[in-house]
C-alpha cells in the first residue's frame, strides 16, 4: 500500500460541501487533499445537478438570523437539533459572501424573496437536465481552482473505502484509484463530505422502500453511502434514515430523459389529490412536495400514484413553478390525462370509477365546510392551500418519487464534529453535507437546504479545525 505525504486535511468528496471545507483549510494555512471518486474532469455529484439556489427553507438566507432559526424549526416540525439550527441560521449569510468572496456568481430571481442568491449563471428554464456551464458546475470549478492556486489538490479517481484509526480517533483515509491502486493518506483531521446513500439500493431498501428499483434516482446517482458506512465502523451516532430530498416526477421520467429533474410536479399534487391505484388518497398534501415524495416511496408499489387536478389547478399552480409543469410536462413528452368528466378520467386512469368519484367529492366537501382537517388523511392547509378539484376539464398524471438525497445519516457538532452516541466526539472525524443528520428529515420530511447547508457546515468545519491544529 502506497502512503502519501501527510495532509492537514483530508476531504472525501469534490461536492460543494468537500471543496467549501478543502479552500477554507487551505486559506487558513492548512495542507488540503480533497478525493473524489468520479473520474472525469466534470465529475458528476449532486452539486452540479442541483438548481443552485442557496435558501433556507425557502426564505432569504439574509433574514435575522433568531428569524431562521425559527423557520427552520418550523420546517422541520420542531425535530431538528437546535444546535445545528443556530448555527445554519447564524452562518448561511457568512457562508454566501464566503462563496462570493471566493469568486462566485449570483442572480436574483425576480421578486421571489428565497431566490436571491442564485449561482450564476442560471438553469434555462427549460425541462429535463441541462447543468454543464451552469451555476452549481461553474462554483465547483471556481472552487476548485483557488484551492489549487492555494497549494491544496483535489485527486479524481480516487475513491475512500476506510478511515485510519489510532487511540479511537481519525488519522487519515484508506483509498482505492480507478486504476487499482491501493493508497493511505495520513491526516490530522478527515472531513465526510461524499453526500447520503440515494443511489445505495441495499440501503435504500433497508430504510426507505421496500422497492428501491421503483424510485428515480433525481440528482447524480453518486451517493452510495461510504462516508457513513465509514463513521459508523469508527463508533459514530446515527439518525434516523427514513426521510429523502426529493420531488413528485412524472413517472415517464424511467423512461424519457426530458421531463426529469425538472419540471417537478410538486405544485400540481399538492394544490389537487394524490391517489393510489384505488383511486384512494393517502397523503396529506398540505404537507409540500417533498413530504408527498417520501409517502408515495412508502406504498406497497411506489409506481401506482397519481396527481389528480381540475382546469383551475392547471392553470394556476400549475403555471407557478420556475420549470413549471404547465407548459414543460407536455412540451418534454410526459403523459397528461383529460378527460371532461371524473368518469371519462377513471377510465383512463384504470382505477375503480365508483373510488375515484367518492374521494373527489369527498374532499371537496371537505374543502366546501371548512373540515379538510377532518379527512383521512387529513389535508392541513398551513403550508399549501387546497383546492378543489371541480371544474372541467379534469386531469390526471402518473407519478413518481424522485429521489435527490437522503437526509438521515451521521450525528455532528455546530462545527461538524462527527458525534458518538455518548455525545463525545471521534477524534479528528468532520462530516458535513447529505451524509450528515439532525438538521433535515423526521417525521415531516423537513428540507431545509442542501446547498446551503453543504456550505455553510463546510467552512465551520474548516475553521473548527484550524482552532484545534493550533
């Protein structure tokens, strides 16, 4: 086994949580090694096919910081750790002038207050994957690049598989190349930034589906879950592994490229009913997209749901979207049903017609006498509005969970120590970005924001660790 010089730090994983952590080493005075297991020079991760908008549960990362606090506790239903909060509330401002200051670009979006912080340049508005030249591949490569020119290095091809241990702390990484080649990198300190386990099937199937093959992979497919695989075998906590970042798709995206990641169909679902292959619903709606995304993963066949919606609803929520689903689904080839009748739209649904008709007018009386709550499942209003769905012409749309990341994984610090379950730290361990838990997921699916959160928790890392070596 080759041994390479020793680094201060040692980052696993060339996202935007890896390189954030890898130049704020480096501008500190830190010897940086980021390795990244994709080969090729634009490697694929999830950072380069997001949408690049730096948010907080879609509010202004500029808001009071006891403000943010708050929205990210709401978002989560309360069940975020309150530690990670603060700090994500205090810092996300710190984090986008970091990134700017490093030679990022923003755009604003309009008058919408949560896109005001944009990488630049933007996704067209346009559906299916279109991320080479864009904002997210743009960041990484400017990222990259000042930590080069700072005398860190970022090895393509060059994949983790352990963790070096002495006296239960962290020393460096055990990693294999494309090549076959079996290498040690010493370190004082390793960051866990290689994103959650989406694309992990086994795992996927241990704690989020039993049918892993009937979720769409929405983001890059690079997360496989060996930072978490690594902590654990080190004596790291764990949270809970049940919840992902993700979108109602529509279930055409197995099939055809152009109506995936975009357009979602999170405004169609949660403005009309989401129902079963009965005809049945069985999620609150009111509870946002993702939360809808996650309870479709739980059926007994993920691929049976559908968005069912009126004339009123295509039209408007429809219409809402930056990618919105009214014109681009159609445009991109996906498969919209209508029908001038519910019977007519049964039909082409090939769900029971009697079930069909029963739960529209079931929960449009519902919506008409003011007890949507008193449904089941109920539909809580508080963060989406119901609509009903009444006027003609009808629609309908099969869907399916896209899957970006998952949003359980290592227990960590404010400054992104990897935690035991006693709460003491592991030894020169950091994780940071989706292989992490605590702030994101519970029983609500709560997103808070991945890009953000990457950043941020990256550059706390960093400086957490240059406050120790010294």
């Amino acid at each position: 086994m080759i041994q390479h010089e020793a680094s201060d730090v040692v980052v696993i994983g060339g996202g935007l949580g890896g390189l954030s952590a890898a130049l704020r080493a480096a501008q500190l005075g830190l010897r940086a090694t980021v390795l990244e297991r994709g080969q090729d020079e634009l490697y694929l991760c999830n950072s380069r096919f997001s949408g690049g908008i730096l948010h907080i549960a879609q509010h202004n990362v500029l808001e009071p910081a006891d403000q943010l606090e708050r929205v990210i506790l709401d978002a989560t239903l309360g069940e975020a750790d309150l530690s990670l909060a603060k700090a994500l509330a205090l810092d996300a401002r710190r984090a986008v002038g970091w990134l700017a200051e490093a030679g990022t670009r923003f755009i604003k979006v309009g008058q919408i207050v949560w896109q005001q912080h944009v990488l630049a340049p933007p996704r067209p508005i346009t559906p299916g994957l279109d991320w080479k030249g864009r904002g997210p591949d743009v960041t990484l490569r400017t990222l990259e690049a000042a930590l080069v020119k700072l005398g860190g290095r970022l090895l393509r091809g060059t994949a983790a598989c352990g963790l070096l241990e002495r006296d239960g702390g962290c020393v460096g990484v055990e990693a294999v190349t494309s090549d076959g080649r079996q290498l040690q990198f010493p370190a004082r300190a390793v960051v866990l930034a290689d994103g959650g386990f989406q694309a992990n099937l086994e795992m996927i199937g241990k704690h989020i589906t039993a049918v892993p093959s009937r979720l769409k992979q929405r983001g890059a497919a690079t997360g496989v879950g060996d930072g978490l695989r690594m902590a654990t075998a080190l004596g790291a906590a764990i949270s809970p592994l049940n919840a992902f970042y993700g979108h109602m798709l529509s279930r055409d995206a197995f099939t055809n490229d152009k109506v995936w990641p975009y357009p979602q169909l999170d405004e169609l679902g949660t403005a009309g009913i989401v129902v079963d292959g009965a005809g049945q619903r069985f999620v609150d709606e009111g509870m946002g997209g993702v939360y809808v995304a996650n309870m479709i993963a739980r059926l007994p066949d993920p691929l049976s749901a559908w968005a069912v919606f009126d004339e009123a609803i295509w039209n408007g929520p429809g219409k809402d979207a930056r990618i919105p689903a009214n014109p681009h689904l159609v445009r991109g080839g996906g498969t919209v049903l209508q029908a001038a009748t519910l019977t007519d739209l049964a039909a082409q649904m090939q769900v029971p017609v009697e079930r069909l008709m029963l739960t529209v007018e079931q929960y449009n009386d519902a919506l008409a006498q003011g007890h949507n709550e008193q449904l089941q499942p109920r539909r809580t209003s508080t963060r989406i509005a119901a609509m009903p769905v009444r006027s003609g012409p009808f629609y309908a749309v099969p869907l399916c969970a896209g899957i970006t990341y998952t949003m359980g994984g290592i227990s960590i610090s404010a400054d992104a120590r990897v935690l035991r379950a006693s709460g003491a730290t592991i030894g020169g361990l950091y994780a940071v970005g989706a292989t992490t838990g605590g702030l994101e997921g519970g029983s609500g699916a709560g997103y808070v924001g991945g890009l953000i959160k990457a950043a941020t928790f990256g550059i706390r890392a960093a400086e957490d660790i240059a406050r120790a070596l010294r």
